[in-house]
C-alpha cells in the first residue's frame, strides 16, 4: 500500500515522464527533427546549459542515493547543490532541456516546458509544505538561507 510520502515521492517522477512524454508527442506533430545549430555562441551557451543540468542531476543523484539508505527524520542533509537551492534538480532537468532545445532548434521542448513550470513550481511546494511537516523549525530556517531554484545573492549560510 502507498503511503502518503510514497505518493508525494511518485509525483515528481510521472510528471517528468509525463514532460518527455509530450516533448516527443509535440515534435512528432510538428514533424520536428533535431538539426544541430549553425551559431557558435548559441552552441556555447546551449553546452554550458547542458553541463550545468547534467552537473545538478548527477550530484543530486548521488546524493538522494547517498542518503536514502541513512536517512533520517531528524535531519536534513545539505550538500552539494542543496547547500545553496532548494530543488537543483529540477533546475538540473529544465538546464538539460534548454540546453538540448537550443543546440538542435528543438522548439518543441520550449512550447512543453515553459507552460510547464507552474506546475513544477506548485510540485516544489507541495514538497516544501511536507518538509516544513517532517522537519519544522530546521527547513524553515533551511528555506531562509537557500532560494528555492537560484542560489540567494549576500546571503551567509551558518
């Protein structure tokens, strides 16, 4: 039986399905194939896009698997990424997206996944709300010190 964390666990993971899911349906539709792109600063800013992305994802991950076998309820663990954003991951996969939509003039990553990020941004809070019940007082100070997608600018970590 699901429990309740389980759920909130699940969500993330079919909704991204769900994101890629309608990226190919959107590109089929459109007849739309990846053609690598001509402009030099494009392709730069697309590969430093996709290295950021690739960064966030591959140490969250490492993280998240890290962690899951010590969790604990009492703790919340700050390393890496999370040190400074809340949510890298998902920062993480849009930067990936981005990255690949600019260096192969995939439109149709960008008509997906910007009318997608309010749905991200009310998963991110869904997932704050229950942090905030499991840890209290500690992700409530954990969420002043960090921004939740982009790290907070003169603001000290203790």
């Amino acid at each position: 039986m699901l429990t309740k964390q389980d759920f909130i666990d699940l969500i993330p993971r079919l909704a991204w399905l769900l994101h890629i899911s309608l990226i190919i349906l959107v590109m089929k539709i459109k007849k739309e194939f990846p053609v690598l792109n001509s402009n030099l600063y494009q392709i730069i800013f697309s590969i430093i896009l996709i290295l950021l992305g690739s960064y966030l994802l591959l140490s969250t991950g490492i993280i998240v698997l890290k962690y899951r076998k010590k969790f604990s309820p009492t703790r919340i663990f700050v390393e890496g990424p999370y040190h400074y954003i809340r949510h890298p991951m998902y920062l993480g996969i849009y930067f990936l997206l981005f990255g690949i939509g600019i260096l192969f003039h995939l439109v149709s990553i960008f008509l997906v996944s910007l009318p997608l990020i309010p749905i991200w941004y009310g998963l991110s809070k869904l997932e704050e709300n229950e942090m905030t019940k499991r840890f209290g007082e500690q992700y409530e100070k954990y969420k002043k010190q960090t921004g939740m997608f982009f790290p907070k600018i003169n603001h000290k970590r203790r």
